[in-house]
C-alpha cells in the first residue's frame, strides 16, 4: 500500500532512502517501510511478497536493520523449492540505483543476540556477502557462481564487539559480472 504522494514522487527524480522492515522508528530522512500499519510507516508491504510497490532503480539508499535474520534460507513446499533470502535480496537489488548503496546490520548467527529470538531462522555470519560479489579478487569469488543472485559489490562488513554485523554493498550492473 503506497500512498498518492509517494507513488507522485517515484515518478521524480529525486533521491529516495528507504528503511526496510523500519517498524515504529524509521531512520530519518528515509520512507519507512513494513509488514505492520504504524504510524511511521509509509508503506505497509510484506517484504516476501514480490515484486514490492516500488518501481525499478529508485531508491538511492536502504537500511535494513534486524530484518534479513528473520528471512528463511530456504523453504521445501508443496511447489518445490525456493530461496526467500535470495529472492529479498534480487528485490532490493531491482528497486535500487545503480551505484547505490544498501546497509544492512544484523546478528551474528553464532551471538547470544541470534540465538536468543525465537523468530531468528537465518543464521549468519560476515562471509554471506561473498555469494553476492561476483567483483572480489579472492578465492571468495567463486562462491558468486553458486546461486547467481543480483551483483553487489562489498563496500564494508564490520562485526561490532556485541556481535552485531554491518555491511554495506553497492548495486552493480549485471554486465559487470
């Protein structure tokens, strides 16, 4: 559910910052989006349901913070197999700049801080992000060719003492892989 005035302003140029799963405290200067009606929230969409109400290349930066952990791997149904987490980040990668950049902050799957929640189901450490950098120069790079998913390249990744992870990637074209 996207209201008049911000469908009106994806039809602009202007920059757009989007704070995913933001809940009841978007980050400032950023439109809030989530599963749940709260007053700060601009647009009410659940994250697993493709494609999201935001139109290709717009957005010029998102945060998701404490949101992929909750994302699952991978689902065994009825109709196969499918890679939610996979399929959340080939999204956000559609709806981003090229150049952009996308900060995602996290728990460490090993931390007391995942282990905790008992709707954490992706646990995860700083090393996902080499599935996702078709770019780097080590060994890692091989691991892009397993999945394919949309190219980043890794801009950051810090492990903060309290276990938590950032990282930051920046949208790059396809034809760069």
């Amino acid at each position: 559910m996207v209201s008049e005035s911000l469908a009106a302003l994806f039809l602009t140029d202007e920059e757009i910052r989007l704070d995913i799963g933001c809940g009841h405290d978007p980050t400032a200067g950023f439109i809030g989006m989530d599963i749940r009606h709260l007053p700060q929230v601009e647009i009410v969409h659940d994250v697993n349901i493709y494609p999201w109400p935001i139109p290709d290349g717009r957005i010029s930066f998102a945060v998701c913070n404490h949101l992929i952990e909750h994302i699952p791997p991978v689902v065994i149904g009825s109709n196969g197999t499918w890679f939610p987490f996979l399929s959340f980040m080939d999204e956000a990668w559609r709806i981003m700049r090229f150049g952009g950049e996308f900060g995602i902050s996290y728990p460490h799957g090993a931390s007391d801080g995942f282990m905790r929640d008992p709707t954490h189901c992706h646990p995860m450490n700083e090393h996902v992000w080499s599935y996702f950098d078709p770019l780097q120069k080590s060994i890692d790079r091989i691991l892009y060719g397993v999945y394919r998913p949309k190219p980043w390249r890794i801009k950051l990744t810090n492990v903060s003492s309290s276990m938590n992870i950032t990282v930051v990637l920046e949208k790059i074209p396809e034809t760069r892989v």
